[in-house]
C-alpha cells in the first residue's frame, strides 16, 4: 500500500479541486454519483483508514461514521455552508474536526433569494408560459395577470448571519423597508450602517421615498411584511434552546398578510410544508418561492406541488448556491469546493501550528480548544 495520504469524496467537487488534492500528493478516490453514495459504502471507506471525507449535504454524518474512523479519520470537509447533516455532538465526542464551506456563497445564495422572490412577485415564469404556449392574446393594462412590485415593499428578514445580511444589503438596493428577526444575534452595527445608506440615498435623491430598517420580534416581523425571506440554520429540538425546525408553520404561516409572500433559500425543514401547501391553497398567504424541502429532491407526492397552488409556488432544486465561481472556483476565497480543498489541506497538512481550533474553516472549534 502507497503511504500517501488517502481521501474519500462522496461527490466530484470539480476538476481544478480535486486537482490540487492530487497535486498535493493526496490518493483522492470520487464517488462519482450523480446521487449520493449510500452510508454503508461511506462506512466501509473510513473503515478502511481513509485520512479526510468530503460530504455534501446528502450524506449523514454520525457516530457510526466516526466509529468507523477511530485513529484513522482526522477530518470532515464539507462542500457546504449547511452542516445540519453532520451531528456536531458525535464529531465533537471523536474529537474529529469538520468544516464547512460559509463566506464565498453568500453573495450567490443571497441573490438567489432575491431573483426567486422577484420571480414569484413579477410573475415570470407564468409570463413565460403564456408567451410559450401560445396564449398571449395581446398586450393589455391589466389582463390576464398583473404581478406585485418589490420596489418600496417592506420584507422581513429571518436570520441575520452572513446571508441574512447579504440580502439586506441587496433588498437596501430596491428601496425596501426591513424588518430583521434573529433568534440568536443581532448585528445592530450593520442595520446602523443600512440606515445611514438608506438616508443617504434619499438626501441625495437617489430614491424618492425614505425607507427603514429595524430589528423587531418574530411575530412583529411576519405581520408587517409583504415579503418573509428566511436566512437561519436548520437547528432541530434538543441541538439548541432556540430550534429552527417548522418554525413557519400553521400558526406563524396565520400572521403573515394575506397579500404577503415567502421565501426560503435556508432550509426546508424550517418550513412545514404540508402547512405551507394548505396556506397557500386557501391563500392565507399569496405565494411562496422554496429551493428547498423537507424531503429532497422533492417527492412526487409533495403536496407543494398539487397543480391547484401552482400559480403560487415557485420551486427550485437547491440551487441557491449553484453558480460557476461559486461552486467551482479552486480560490479558497471564491469557490465552495477550493475552499474544501484547502480545509483537507489545513488538517492533513497541520496548518495553524496543527490546532483545529486556530483552522479558519473548521466548525466545531469547540472540541479543540483549552477548556
Ligand atoms: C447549501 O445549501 C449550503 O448549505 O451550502
């Protein structure tokens, strides 16, 4: 057997990344998919003393897996800001570092957001469809659908981590009032500084109307909004006092405006979506724009995609962060899956004086630090 370094990606990350792993002298072995591989083979590979596992989001990522990785597995590099796959307790308790990808999806996933929530609102995709299918009479004031503006709309921005920000920064650009909710952080700071833009924008007659932008409770936030775009991690009962999971459901979906519409480019999980599809067929809500679900890829029998609400629900296949750069780029700075790669490179190599905890990609520092 050689005596190089060995790794197991779950998924290809691209040519120029999986590149710089060989290159670094690293036997990098791809499963190569499309689909993810099933847990047992991921088993049977850390079993088998691979040094690093890169997972996607597909792949959960457990004791059973760390088990099997006892003196051998030294890191899990996951192509992903999400790791709600990966259970940071277990990881914790094998003290096996893993990373995530944050920062260089940021400005793509948030933009996603924002076309998805322009879409829905405009109405483009059943713009679209009338223009394909033959069935545009003729140009008419208000026939046979008008959409609503973004413009001068107030939207309620759920989660203010980096993406939540992200798009504040963008909605700012479209002259939107804010209303920021964040069960865990506020940056007030930031929202200061949006304020300060936002007037001067107006003093400088850039935008005609003064706009604003305040943290306010949960509840405040979604009975205000025309629009509700949600930005927090998946965080189920028991992970945390403040869990994420369903926390758009029946009762939260009944504050919203009737006129009001969803976005979420987070999690789907955070929605419940057989509420969601009820609200939406007896529009208790006008809309809703989803790249993500509960159960992915979306099941046939989802009730998201009962052709009564269809004019209402835009959905997407967790693409929010799908973008060349984005994904792509070996630019630790620039790309999901350059960053990966240098988070292997980090561990293997023992970077940062060889200290997890001092490694800028590694999640769970936690395990690693001096207590
Ligand atoms: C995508 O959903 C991600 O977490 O990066």
């Amino acid at each position: 057997m050689s005596d190089k370094k060995r790794i197991f990606a779950t998924s290809r990350i691209g040519e120029p990344a999986e590149n710089r792993l060989r290159q670094n002298g690293y036997e990098l072995e791809v499963f190569q998919g499309p689909e993810a591989p099933p847990k047992k083979l991921i088993i049977e590979k850390v079993k088998s003393g691979i040094d690093a596992l890169v997972t996607t989001l597909r792949d959960p990522i457990d004791a059973e897996i760390f088990e099997a990785g006892k003196g051998s597995l030294k890191v899990v590099a996951q192509i992903a800001v999400g790791f709600d796959n990966i259970n940071r307790a277990d990881a914790n308790k094998y003290k096996i570092p893993f990373t995530n990808t944050a920062d260089v999806l940021t400005e793509a996933t948030a933009e996603f957001g924002f076309f998805m929530m322009g879409m829905l609102a405009r109405k483009m995709y059943q713009s679209e469809r009338l223009v394909r299918d033959q069935k545009w009479p003729s140009w008419h004031p208000f026939l046979p659908f008008l959409g609503d503006e973004v413009t001068g709309k107030t939207i309620a921005i759920i989660g203010t981590g980096r993406i939540g920000l992200a798009m504040i920064k963008k909605c700012s650009g479209f002259d939107m009032n804010m209303l920021c909710y964040d069960p865990a952080y506020h940056n007030e700071k930031y929202v200061a500084s949006i304020q300060e833009l936002m007037d001067l924008r107006h003093a400088r007659g850039i935008q005609k109307e003064k706009t604003w932008i305040k943290y306010v409770d949960f509840e405040e936030a979604l009975k205000g909004a025309d629009y509700v775009s949600i930005h927090v991690p998946l965080l189920r009962e028991g992970e945390t006092d403040k869990p994420t999971y369903h926390l758009i459901n029946e009762k939260t979906l009944a504050l919203m405006k009737p006129t009001a519409y969803l976005v979420n480019s987070s999690r789907g999980p955070v929605v419940d979506e057989k509420a969601l599809a009820a609200a939406l067929k007896n529009k208790i809500i006008a809309g809703a724009a989803l790249d993500v679900f509960e159960k992915e890829p979306l099941p046939a029998d989802s009730p998201l995609l009962d052709p009564e609400i269809a004019d209402r629900a835009r959905l997407f296949h967790h693409f929010a962060s799908g973008a060349q750069i984005t994904r792509l780029s070996v630019d630790p700075d620039k790309g999901m899956a350059g960053r990966t790669a240098q988070a292997v490179i980090d561990v293997l190599e023992g970077n940062y004086g060889g200290d997890p905890a001092g490694m800028p990609y590694v999640v769970n520092k936690e395990a690693f630090e001096e207590k």
